[in-house]
C-alpha cells in the first residue's frame, strides 16, 4: 500500500496551469491526417518529442508513414518487472465546416471553465494530462518499482497503423498493463467492443436507366444485404443479450456507393456497387462466426438476387444472363477485450479515483475500439480506458473539455502509476 504521504506529494504536485499549457499547445497544432490539405501528425509528434527531452525523459521517434511518426517515451523509475504503458494519439478527426464551429477548432479558447476545439476532448488533452503525470512521478523521485512507457501514436482515429507499428517494433513486449488514456468521463473502462468492418461488392451491368432490362440492376441486391445484415442484428442481439457495459450487438450499414468510383448519373444504372458495413461486438459473439455469417449472406444474396431475375425474364419473356456477383472482403477485425476487475492494473486506477475524489468509481465500456484493442489482442496486456470528457461529445463541432476535470485527470493517471509501481505492489 502506498504511504499516504505519497499521495499527497503526487497530488499537490500535477501543476493544472502545466497540464492546461501543455493542451493548448497540442490542441493549436493542426494534426488532421489530410494529404490533400497538407496536414498530418508530424508536427505534434515534433512538440511532444521537444518536450518529453526537456523533461529528461528517454524518447524515440518512429516514422510510421511519411508525415506520421510515434514519439516512445520512457521513464525507467526502478528496478521492477512491471511496465505501465500510458498510450494516447496524435490524430484528430476534421473539424468539419469551420463556420459551423462557434469556436476556432484550432483555438483552445476557454470559456466558463471549458476548453474548445479540435482534440480538446479526443484525446489532446488526456495526451497532455499522461505526460504530465509521468513528468510529475519523476520530479518527486517517489521510489517505483519498474518502468512508465508512453505510447504517442499516429493514426488512431484510421486504420491504427501507430499501435501496429508499436507493437512490430518490440515496444509493448515489456508492458504488463496500459491505461488507454481517451475520454471516458472518469469512467473506469474494462471492456471494449469488438469490430469488424466488411465490405460487399455487387457487380451487375451497366445500362440506359430508360432500359433497365438491357442491364443487370445491383440495387435489389444492396437491399437484400441490408435486410440480411438487419436480420443478423436482430439474431445476435436475442441470442447474446445486452451485454451490462457494451450494450448491444450492432451490424450497421453506412455507405452505399453506386457506382464506387466516377460520377453518378440519373439515367445510367451502374454495373457496379458498394456497401460498407461496421458491425460492432460484445464478449459473447465470435468473430469467426460472423464472418462465416456474413461470407453465407453473401452467397445467399447472389442465388436469392439470381432467382429473382430467372422468375422476372420468364413473365417478361427476355432471354438475359441473370447471374450477378456478390462478395465480401473483410477490412478489420479487431476483438473484444475484457480485463479482470481483479487486475493490477485496474486496481491501481480504482485506488486513484477514490484518493482524487473520494467518489465509489464507476465501472463502465467503451462503446468503440481504440488502440488498447490491439495490445490486448496481440500480446494479451490487461488494460483500462479512462479519462477526462464526456464520451459523446468526440468528433462533434464544438468538441470541449472540462478543465478542472482534466486537471483531476492528471492527478489520478500519476496514482494510477503510483499505486501500480510502488515497491512491494506486485507481491
């Protein structure tokens, strides 16, 4: 058990002006991934990379891709076989239309307690409160048993090539618990929800859309899938429940293109459409189940789609080909992931939340997937989300964080340290 005076120290000593300095920079600093525009995360990997040296702090930057790089920082407190991970992201989601904003996205304006802008909430600020907890252990010298490694990714709000990347590279093969640092309202986290993400390809032929029979249409066949994809839905929710933290299954279809690519025209019926699926999953679902669902649903629309043109040639009487193709390709699949309550790890972040504010801490799941779904998935480390900001308001126009939350935020990351690398923790 950590010595009460310790705690004090570490509380007194999370410097909120530092913690609010230190998020304005990042939030100030354009890190959209957009090519086009000519913005990505380089510049506030730059500014993480200064700061964490003047902190003293043993860094490293890896170019992931041009323009999108992670910055390892490392503090090794002591000797100890436990590594905590802090892990948060560069990258922002686009602002959107700025005119729609009553703030400047890239301002960091604080008003009534508030501050405003792009990454404010999503997840600048936790980034800055991490990195201010792990200066703030090393300022005191509180005696750790073992090592604090921050993960500053690229490419969260994407494909997750940061995380990716980290791993490949040998990074997370000491890391024994990480805390996703996102924003979860002082929620503890210990659950995520799964995701696949799949898309169909309908491939028909192209036609005058006055002459319809000329061609063969792929939107019957979109409209099957999508009816298909309900149906799972509604199997899978029945079948599993709610789950107490993640809610319910979802098979959610999101984009319909037709045709993919080139412009759309309202009298050429397409050769060719798309359909993109998001399904998001619970503990209780397998994943080598839905796609074998999904991979049927397809095969079951191509015949289904076919018959229904057989039967639409004969009462027309038209000799035409009446077989359509129907895939599926699978884009990501990323598991659920479940820690113990029991954990270290999630231990260590309940302690802290009661010493910060002497609440009973709420448990709770991550409705989306985050960069600890592939430390979980791939080398099985224990982890927790938590944060400061209301969950709903990421990737909204006039995205805000609550300041003094955000400060509160630093103080329990650096117990949650604290509590997990005292000497004698892990006996």
């Amino acid at each position: 058990m950590v010595p009460r005076e310790f705690i004090t120290q570490v509380i007194d000593a999370v410097d909120g002006d530092e913690v609010v300095k230190l998020t304005a920079e990042l939030v100030k600093i354009n890190s959209v991934w957009d090519p086009e525009a000519g913005t990505c995360e380089q510049p506030a990997a730059d500014h993480v990379l200064r700061w964490a040296e003047a902190q003293g702090f043993d860094t490293q930057m890896d170019e992931v891709a041009p323009g999108r790089s992670n910055v390892i920082v490392t503090y090794a407190a002591g000797p100890g076989e436990r590594t905590l991970m802090f892990e948060g992201h560069t990258d922002v989601v686009t602002p959107g239309e700025i005119s729609a904003w009553k703030y400047d996205p890239f301002g960091a304006e604080i008003v009534n307690g508030r501050m405003y802008g792009r990454g404010t909430n999503d997840t600048k600020g936790n980034l800055a409160a991490m990195l201010i907890a792990m200066a703030v252990l090393k300022r005191t010298g509180i005696p750790l048993a073992g090592s604090i490694v921050a993960g500053v990714l690229c490419d969260e709000e994407d494909q997750m090539l940061g995380v990716q990347d980290f791993i490949r590279r040998g990074h997370a093969d000491t890391v024994t618990g990480a805390i996703i640092c996102e924003p979860q309202d002082g929620m503890i986290c210990t659950s995520q929800k799964g995701a696949i993400r799949a898309r169909f390809t309908v491939t028909g032929r192209m036609s005058h859309g006055a002459m319809p029979l000329a061609g063969l249409n792929t939107a019957p066949a979109v409209a099957c899938l999508i009816e298909g994809l309900q149906a799972l839905e509604a199997t899978a929710a029945e079948t599993t429940g709610r789950d107490a933290h993640l809610g319910w299954p979802s098979f959610t279809p999101t984009v319909i293109q037709a045709p993919p690519t080139g412009a759309p025209q309202l009298n050429v019926m397409p050769s060719e459409a798309v359909l993109l699926v998001d399904i998001r999953t619970i503990p209780a679902q397998l994943h080598e189940t839905i796609r074998t669902q999904l991979t049927a649903l397809a095969a079951d629309t191509g015949q289904r789609i076919q018959k229904h043109y057989e039967a639409l040639n004969r009462r027309l009487g038209i000799d035409r080909n009446p077989r359509l193709g129907v895939s599926v390709e699978f884009l990501t699949d990323r598991t659920c992931t479940r820690t113990d309550p029991d954990d270290p790890v999630v231990k260590a972040a309940d302690r802290a939340t009661r010493a910060v504010w002497d609440i009973e801490p709420v448990y709770g799941g991550v409705p989306g997937a985050t960069d600890g779904t592939f430390l979980w998935a791939l080398k099985n480390i224990p982890i927790v989300t938590m944060g400061a900001g209301d969950r709903e308001v990421p990737h909204q126009v006039d995205e805000w964080v609550d300041v003094g939350q955000l400060i509160d935020t630093a103080r329990i990351y650096a117990l949650s340290a604290l509590n997990y690398l005292f000497p004698g923790a892990a006996e």
